[in-house]
C-alpha cells in the first residue's frame, strides 16, 4: 500500500538538447525579458562562453558578474544583489555549475526583501551538480569567528526556465564530470530512503542512478561522447528533480559543513561522503538502497549485503576516476575533526537523516573514518 505522501511542483520550463543554447535569443524574446544579468565564472570567461552569451543576448545585457566563487560566499551575493538593484535586472541568466546557480538564487532569495516583483532565473548549467532544479541554496557566511555554509529553502528562487545544453559540458574537466557525476548520483540515493520520500521522486531519482550508472564511466573515459554526455546531463536533472521534494539527510548535511568550513569542494566532499554514508544507514534503509543497488546492476541477495555492495561500487567508482577517497586528501586538518561534527551535529539536514543521531561522538567517529 502506497503510503501518504505530499508532492510539490514548481514552475519550470525545460528546454533539454545538443545545441539548445542556439535558442536563448528566442526564449528571452519569448519572456519578454530586457533587462539582462549574466552571472557566471572566470572559467567560463576563459574557454569563450561569456563572448559567446555578450553576442546571443546581445543589447539586453546589460551586467555581467563573472567572480562567482565555490560555496557561493556572502560577498558573492552582496554584490550581484548591488547590482541587479542598481541595473534594475528582470532576469539572471546563472551560467555554469551549482556554485553559479548558486549564486542567482541566493541574489534572488535576497532581493525577495527588498523588491516586490523578483527577477526569473534562467539556469543553463555546465556541471551535473542539479542546483537548477530545487529550492534549496547555501551561503557560506562567517558567524561568530566560524565559517559556516547556512542553507535555505524558497520556492519563489526556483529557475524559471532551464536550458541543457550537452554540447556545453564535453569541455568539462575529468576531476568535475567525476565529482559532480557523484554528487549527481548522490542526490539519488537520498532522494530514495529520505524520511520524506515519495513515489514521484523515487521514480526520478532510480532512472537517474541507472543513466549514470552507465553513463558516468563513459564520460569519464571520453569527455568527447556526445552520446554519454547527454544520458549525464539528463540524470542530473532527473536527479535533481528528485531531490527537489525530499529532505535531505546525513550525506548532503556533512558535505555542506565539509565545504562551507573546511573548504572542500562539494563535488570532492560527495565522492568522499556517499559510500560512508550509504553504511551508516544500510540497517535502517536496507530495502531502499537495494532499490539503487539493482540501479547498479547489482544481483539479488540479501537486502543489506546488496547496500553495502553499492557502497563499494561507488568507491569503485571513485577509485577509478582518481577522486580523493579520504578527508586528509582534501586538505581537511585531523585537528578540526571535532569543531566539524560539533557543526554537523547542529546541521539541520543531518538532523533529517532516516537514521537518527543522537550523539556528537557519532558524527566524529564517521568523520574520523572517512579521515
């Protein structure tokens, strides 16, 4: 029997294909946009996307924030909110990974206080991170002499419009279709045993885990495959879409403190995170993850043995696509192990783990695991 559960849905427009930037000029016309502000990386300046985008929107942009930094910092978001007031914006166009995305909706989050009629985010991302696709938005922010990244959640920051663009991502570097693939997939495993689980995102979220699953080595191996590329970016939303109704858990809630106080990439932090944490909860969510397991292609068997194979296999995973598979690796400090389950333990998210923690002493022992 089918338990009660309770779905959101958010208004989106998806526009997915090879070559589906070509179309911007006409989904801004479409909108009735004139008021354009591009926010982006210096990365994207680089490789020619930023010249790229000047031409297509043309005389509508009319600002371009190109300084977006991982962990979307609160400096960040003062000053594209400073911005879009000044130029009096109507649409951001947030162009690249989660940190860019990022970024777009925590400026419009920001002017929900200060304007009335906020600007629409048309989202075109680069990575498989998902962001485009939810509520949810980190900032990372200094509170009393402690750098910590505070999420927030507001369905009025959802994109409007989002636009893949395969074509877009066969320059991204092996190290990020690595650890944004595995943050892809984590969004997956979440999505399936999360305490708020539906039927609508479990769909989503094993559809996503089997694409990448097959998709992910492929991209890996030849960042050239069209093909693979397309089934990647396609899981990533699909992932994506599946985390956008659900709340997270243990995984997603460490990542968050290991980036916003330790400096750990987000993408790095998940291919560290995902297979301890896939263990931690295999007793309580056995039946779920065996739902991922069978994603993997992993045969039939008892229920915990199958999680703890797809935990395995996404060390496997990461093994092979030479991601960090400790702590140390990442550059955290044996020392503040304590200071990051003390803020792990305060994490609301972690706090929404299916199985519960009671204990700061419990956060420290699996981060001293992973060390």
């Amino acid at each position: 029997m089918t338990e009660p559960f309770r779905y959101t849905t958010f208004p989106q427009e998806i526009i997915f294909g090879a070559g589906a930037l070509a179309k911007i000029s006409e989904i801004i016309a479409q909108q009735n946009f004139s008021r354009l502000m591009l926010i982006t990386t210096h990365s994207q300046r680089a490789n020619g996307n930023v010249a790229r985008m000047e031409t297509l929107l043309g005389e509508k942009l009319v600002a371009v924030f190109d300084s977006t930094q991982p962990h979307v910092p609160q400096a960040n978001v003062d000053e594209t909110t400073r911005i879009a007031r000044e130029k009096n914006i109507d649409a951001l166009v947030a162009f690249g990974g989660g940190s860019a995305i990022g970024v777009a909706k925590a400026t419009a989050n920001s002017l929900s206080s200060l304007i009335s009629l906020l600007p629409s985010i048309l989202a075109i991302p680069t990575t498989y991170a998902g962001s485009e696709m939810t509520p949810v938005f980190g900032v990372t922010r200094e509170r009393d002499g402690v750098t910590k990244k505070e999420t927030t959640n507001n369905a009025r920051i959802v994109p409007r419009i989002v636009l893949y663009d395969p074509l877009l991502t066969l320059d991204l570097p092996r190290e990020l279709t690595a650890s944004t693939g595995i943050n892809a997939f984590a969004h997956c495993v979440e999505a399936v045993y999360s305490i708020t689980k539906n039927p609508v995102s479990t769909l989503l979220a094993l559809d996503a885990s089997r694409l990448t699953f097959h998709a992910l080595p492929r991209c890996y191996e030849n960042g050239n495959d069209v093909e693979a590329r397309t089934d990647m970016l396609q899981a990533a939303y699909l992932a994506g879409a599946a985390l956008a109704n659900v709340a997270m858990g243990l995984h997603h809630g460490v990542c968050h403190v290991l980036g916003g106080t330790a400096n750990v990439p987000h993408g790095v932090a998940n291919a560290i995170v995902l297979p301890h944490a896939i263990r931690f909860n295999a007793d309580v969510c056995a039946s779920e993850l065996v739902l991922i397991a069978e994603a993997m292609g992993i045969a039939r068997q008892n229920e915990e043995a199958m999680a703890l194979d797809a935990a395995s296999r996404v060390e496997d995973w990461v093994t092979r696509m030479n991601l960090p598979m400790r702590l140390r690796d990442a550059g955290v400090n044996e020392n503040d192990l304590p200071q990051l389950a003390q803020l792990a333990f305060q994490n609301k998210t972690v706090q929404n783990n299916p199985k519960k923690i009671a204990r700061i002493e419990t956060l420290e022992h699996f981060l001293r695991v992973m060390f």
